[in-house]
C-alpha cells in the first residue's frame, strides 16, 4: 500500500513526510522521489499484547512517497513530477495553510494539475492506437476497441467528469489500469496551517473530510518527551496530534482493513484490502498458507475485549472455522490452517 505526499512546492509536505515516516528528507532524492514507513497505531494491537505477551509486536504499515513539489503558475515538468506516483494507490493533497489565501483556489489549481497530466498520458494513447488501427494488424480490432474506450475517458476528463461516472464494465476497465490515471485515485486532502485557524469553508464544501495539521509544530511535538509534549499541548490547547488521523485516513482512503495474527512468538497487524477473503488474509503472510489452505480459524477482536482473557474466550466458544470464501473483517484474529 502506497500513498503518495502531492501538492506544490511550499506546502510543507515533506516535514509532514518527516512526522509521518520518522524519516528526514533527504535533498538527493528530491527529485526521484523518498520513500518511507508509517506505522499505524492501533489499540486493538496493544490490547492482543496484553493477553498474548508476545516476544515481538508488530503493526500494520502504510508507506508513503513524498513526491517533487509542483510549480503553480506554469504546467511545465508538473507531469512529469506527478509520474512518480502513477502507480500509488491514493494521493494525499497537501495544502499551504500559512502564506496561501485561498485554500480552496490551491485544491482546484492541483486537480487541474492532476486533469492535465492525465489528459496528456491519454492523449498520447490515443494517437498511437489511431495510428495502429490504420494498419493490418491481427491486433488491429482489439486496438479498435481499446480505442473507442480510451476517447470516451479523454471526452470525460476534457468535461472534468470522472472515470466513475463512465460506469465502464471490469472489460472496459482492464486497458486504463495501465494508465494509473491520477485523477481516478483516492484523496485524503490536508491543510497545512495554525492549530487555532479554523478550516476555510469554501474548502470544506469542496472536500468535506479535509484535515489539518500543523506539521512542523507536531514535528517538534514529537520530538519532545510524554511528559514534556502534554504540557506544551495543555499550554496550546491542543487536547490531540493529528499524525495518527491522517494516517488513518489514507488508510480508509485505500479501502484497506487490518486483520492479526496472535501468538507467543508475535502479535501482528496486517493489511488486506476490503472485501478480501480468508486464503486473501493467508496470502497476505504467506503464499504456501494460500496455497495450502484448509481453513481458517476466526475469532472477532469484539468478542476477545469483551471476554477480556484468552480462557473466557475458549469458554464462550468465540472461535470458530472458516473457509477459503470468508470475507475478512476488520479486526478479526485469525489463525490459518494449512497442508503446506
């Protein structure tokens, strides 16, 4: 699971790149883009410690790509620069809440950015499948088709419709992926300003779930001891930090849940796309668990808090055996039978 850090240059998105990851920015990459881990704090995995006193404890992860800043103003190389998360799985926005007036102007200016890119990646498609359908080719009616898909994704874009709203079947879909089309990817939209500034309404009307964060102050934040950190908080009235939020949003922005695994040797959060099945779950930790499956045993993570100890759970009989068709909940304890 990738998501990339987007915006233009001066929105302060690789000191959020810093609170996020742990990671210091690194001015030799700025161009290739910086990679870096998050991890995703979850009670649910601290409270499987407890009962499990494990030799190892292990959260579930999203990584992050901070990307070039973009130059506003002028499309230039602001394509090229946006090329590197093509391949993400969802964007987040990243905008100037400090010496920006207009927020909401900023967010339109870079989904513009993100239109033209697009609309650039498709046209260049297109003129190569017209010049392929001229030719006698035994590909030549596939071309044909993938032809008539891709000018009705450039006709909608050029309205500044969305892929959504084509309805486009699996079929019709399968040519675009290859695209990776930015304005078709999730987006978690951030603004970087002043704790005590509320957000500009005409950017809530436009994102409604915008966040905020200070992150240079949070990066401080961070820095300090518990000790220390409540009571510069409690001075600023700050009651929460919003690393862990953000986080999380791009977590649901992907449309990702978290499953573990809980033993002796390790308790561990897992990522799995939602609507993943069980063998999906297995996959995840081991290709020979899928491959071998044989089922899978499932405890919700509801039942194992409310019991509150691993022999009430085996009291109440809250485990039980599922097959490779299970669709995982978020949450679920699952242990993986397996012939491999």
């Amino acid at each position: 699971m990738r998501v990339g850090l987007v915006g233009f240059a001066g929105s302060g998105k690789s000191t959020l790149f810093q609170l996020l990851t742990g990671v210091a920015p690194d001015p030799g990459k700025v161009h290739a883009g910086q990679v870096g881990v998050a991890v995703l704090h979850d009670p649910r995995l601290d409270f499987l410690a407890t009962l499990h006193s494990p030799k190892k404890i292990t959260p579930a992860t999203v990584e992050f790509l901070d990307t070039p800043g973009l130059v506003p103003g002028t499309h230039g190389d602001n394509p090229q620069r946006l090329a590197l998360i093509r391949e993400g799985d969802a964007l987040l926005v990243v905008l100037n809440g400090f010496t920006a007036d207009n927020p909401a102007a900023e967010l339109n200016a870079f989904r513009d950015e993100l239109l033209f890119a697009d609309l650039s990646v498709i046209a260049n498609r297109v003129e190569r499948l017209e010049a392929s359908v001229k030719k006698a080719r035994p590909d030549r009616e596939a071309s044909q088709k993938e032809l008539e898909i891709v000018k009705r994704v450039q006709t909608a874009l050029e309205d500044g419709a969305t892929i959504a709203s084509l309805e486009l079947t699996a079929d019709e879909k399968k040519p675009m992926r290859s695209f990776g089309l930015l304005t078709d990817k999730p987006q978690v939209i951030l603004v970087n300003q002043a704790p005590d500034k509320p957000l500009d309404p005409a950017l809530v009307a436009l994102a409604p779930e915008a966040l905020a964060i200070d992150a240079k102050l949070e990066l401080e934040l961070a820095a300090l001891d518990p000790e220390e950190r409540a009571a510069f908080m409690s001075d600023m009235g700050l009651t929460d930090l919003g690393r862990d939020r953000i986080i999380r949003a791009a977590y649901d922005a992907v449309g990702m849940i978290t499953f573990f695994t809980a033993g002796e040797p390790e308790v561990r959060g897992w990522n799995l796309e939602r609507g993943g099945s069980a063998v999906d779950a297995a996959g995840k930790i081991h290709t020979d668990l899928a491959r071998g499956f044989i089922r899978a045993e499932v405890t919700a993570y509801d039942g194992i808090h409310a019991a509150g100890s691993l022999r009430e759970v085996k009291a109440k009989n809250l485990q039980r055996l599922e097959g490779k068709d299970y669709i995982v909940k978020d949450g679920d304890v699952m242990f993986f039978r397996s012939s491999v």
